[in-house]
C-alpha cells in the first residue's frame, strides 16, 4: 500500500473573552469608605445628601407603626408596598435579627405645592423610588448579596397600583420603612439624629429611607 500524503490546515487560536472577575460576597464586614463614596455620588444625582451607616440594634420597632398604616393612610390593602402586603412585626423583627449593619439614607424638598400637584409629587417619588433601588443594585455588585431596601413614602411607579392583583414591577417592588413597624423617629433619636415634622408648606421636609446591607 503506498503512502498517502495528509496536509495539515494551520491551527488557528481564538482570542478567548476577557472574564469578568466574580463577584466576591460579603458578610457582617461593614462597608468601606470607597463604597460609601460611590453611594453618595450616585445618590446625589436622586436627590439624597447623606448616606450614614449604623448599627441593627439601633432600630426601634413597635407594634403602633402598624396602627398608623391601618387607620388614616389610603394606601393600607392598595399597594404592594404597604401592609398588609408587608412582613408584620414578628416577621419584620425576624428578618432584622438577620442584619448587623444598616444606611440610612437622607434627602429633602421644599415644595410648595406638595398637596396640589400630584403629577410632579409622583414623578418625584418615582426618581427617588428607582434610585433608591438602584443603589441596592450597586451594592448587590458589590458584594452585598442581603442589600435590601425600605422606601420612603409608598411606591407610585403606578398611578394606581394594581394590588391585590400581581405587580407590574416585580423587580422593583419594595417594602416602606414604615412597613416594617419601623418607628422612624425613635430610630432616629438612636443615632442622636434631631428631625422635626413640616409645619408650613413652605418648610423643607426630610425623608428617610433604609437599606438593610449584611
């Protein structure tokens, strides 16, 4: 049998893509100061001017906050992101006991017409909304896998929210501060922070929204 001649094609090395390092999680470690630099400049752009981490313990919860969603706000069984739709307070202080550390994030307006227009109060509350969310997001990035928000001011990313019926934003569907029985002002008297209610329409009022991070 004679030999047969076999050529070769030239071995051609693909160029492999550029991995992208894993994200490393976290746990019970804090937050670093390069971090929390990057929230406040990425908050700033959603109207907040502080981000302050703290301490779990420091958060007050008690039984009345509920009373205040049940009787005298219209949102209690019309959003999703109020009670009863929301963990009560044994659920609430279960889930606490799982966090060490904490934001609280700060911003302000000054409105004027805060009562009369309700399509500029809702366009507000929507950027502050996504923001807020968005935030959680970078920490998640960043390691945070537990990062999870508590929204100031019910959700309004719907003129009407569609509960009981499923939500239309799922992803972004997150509980009030007030929600989870948080007493914000106790809280706020734990971290030696001094706030006060608007009395005139014209007085800048401060929200507080919380971020539980590890």
């Amino acid at each position: 049998m004679g030999n047969t001649a076999v050529t070769l094609k030239p071995f051609v090395c693909l160029e492999q893509p550029e991995l992208k390092e894993p994200v490393t999680f976290r746990s019970h470690i804090g937050i670093s100061k390069e971090t929390l630099d990057l929230l406040h400049e990425k908050g700033r752009q959603y109207g907040l001017e502080s981000i302050l981490p703290f301490s779990i313990n420091d958060i007050v919860t008690a039984q009345w906050v509920n009373l205040k969603c049940r009787y005298g706000c219209s949102q209690y069984k019309a959003n999703w992101s109020c009670p009863p739709a929301t963990p009560d307070l044994y659920e609430a202080r279960t889930i606490l006991s799982e966090y060490s550390t904490a934001l609280l994030l700060v911003g302000n307006q000054n409105r004027n017409d805060f009562y009369k227009d309700s399509n500029r109060n809702r366009t507000d509350q929507v950027k502050y909304w996504k923001g807020i969310v968005s935030l959680e997001r970078l920490l998640f990035l960043k390691g945070y896998d537990k990062a999870i928000s508590l929204v100031s001011g019910a959700c309004s990313l719907c003129k009407k929210c569609a509960y009981p019926e499923a939500c239309r934003f799922p992803m972004e569907k997150r509980p009030t501060v007030e929600s989870f029985c948080i007493d914000l002002f106790g809280t706020l008297k734990n971290l030696d922070i001094r706030t006060r209610v608007a009395m005139e329409l014209n007085e800048t009022f401060k929200y507080y929204s919380i971020i539980l991070l590890d």
